[in-house]
C-alpha cells in the first residue's frame, strides 16, 4: 500500500510532468532517491520514492553547470539502468533483471532547496532533480554483477581542496538494486504509466550527496566504465 503522504506527493509531481508533457517536453525515464536506511527512516517510508526524468535534462559529459542562485546545489554518483521491455507495477525483484536491457553509471545533479523532512513536498519538488549525466550502457552488466563493482569518486575545490571516495559496496546506500527496480514499477503509474522500454531509471546514489560550490570539480569512475566528469560556476 502506497502511504498517503507518497500518493498525494506523487499526484502533485503528476501535474507538473502532464504540464511539461502538454508543452512538447519528452520523458526519458525515472529517478529514485531516498533509499538508504537513513533516509526512509527520516521521511518514515518503507521504501525508496521516485521522481522524472525529462530528456532535456540531460547534460554532456565534461559539461559546466551554472549553479548561481541554487540553494542547495549537490551531485550524487549513481548507478542507472536501462529497460529492455515494459514492466509490471507487481514486479518481484527476482525477475527485475529480465527486464533491464543494460546499466551503467550516472551522475544527477540536484537543488535541495528545502529541509528534506516532508515526502509530500520532496516528491512535489521532484526530488529535488534538475540534470543527469549518462555513460554509454552495458548491454552485458546484469544488476547483480553492477553490485559487485568497486567505483572511485573525486570532488575537487577551487581552493585546491580534493575529497576521494572510494565505494566497494554499491547497494549499501541505495538498497537491493532489483528491489529499487521493482519499487520504481510499482509508484510509476501514480505518474502517469509504468517503466516502459527505453526507459532509464537513476537507480539511487552510491555515495552521500555532495555539497557543491562554484569552481568546484568533480570525476566519477566506476569500475569498468570510462570516467564521468562536471564542473560548476
């Protein structure tokens, strides 16, 4: 059963996505956040919440995001997948990976303009999202095998300050991936249809969103992929 605080947050989000759809905008697939223990302890929810993704927010690889006048402007390390045909909202993770066609790694830049405590504002908001970075899919990398992957993540200051973070657990912020999967098929339809083929889904950040400033860098790699890289001013 979705609570109602997810359903209600899920129908306001439904409006604006209508609107943009109504506008000429094309959706290219889904966001899910919120899925550590942390987090579904914060907003008291017994699973991860979805937003959209719009195909113009992707962004190249190597782009300059302007961030001025962003309140809370953070990037996260994603893992994204790619869905080979249409998915049931009944999905039983077990059989998420017959459905995902390829995944691969994702970055999602994010405005967190607010105290995240409500999920009926949060899910409004869209999760907060406002661009993604894509790589170029494995059409061989099951979910399960992307679970075994070690990724790398450097963030960089004008200041000449550099964080390294290095993740030999994917799943541990993100949750089962196949479950990510199959909970993204069930809230779906709140927004207007289920997972559909070509469908990408940003599965969750392997790492704690990042605080971003102007100037700053960032370069993210996960095992196996070329390396994906921002800078913001």
């Amino acid at each position: 059963m979705i609570p109602a605080a997810v359903r209600s947050g899920l129908a306001r989000q439904r409006l604006v996505l209508d609107a943009r759809l109504a506008a000429g905008e094309t959706q290219a697939g889904w966001k899910v956040g919120f899925g550590s223990a942390g987090g579904l302890a914060a907003l008291g929810l017994d699973g991860p919440i979805i937003g959209h993704l719009l195909a113009s927010g992707e962004l190249a690889d190597g782009s300059r995001v302007d961030v001025d006048g962003w309140a809370g402007p953070v990037i996260e390390a994603e893992i994204a997948c790619w869905i080979a045909a249409d998915v049931p909202s009944t999905l039983d993770p077990a059989d998420a990976d017959r459905f995902v066609r390829a995944v691969g790694p994702a970055l999602e830049v994010a405005d967190v303009d607010h105290v995240p405590e409500d999920p009926d504002r949060i899910l409004a908001g869209n999760i907060f999202h406002r661009g993604y970075v894509l790589s170029v899919p494995d059409p061989g990398l099951s979910l399960a095998a992307a679970a075994q992957r070690t990724a790398a993540f450097e963030h960089s200051s004008r200041l000449g300050e550099r964080v390294r973070l290095e993740v030999t657990e994917p799943e541990l912020l993100t949750g089962h991936l196949p479950a990510v999967v199959a909970r993204a098929a069930a809230l779906a339809p709140e927004l207007g249809r289920g997972l559909s083929a070509g469908d990408v889904i940003l599965l969750g950040s392997i790492i704690a969103p990042r605080p971003l400033r102007p100037g700053d860098e960032i370069r993210y790699e996960f095992s196996g992929f070329p390396p994906l890289s921002l800078s913001f001013s």
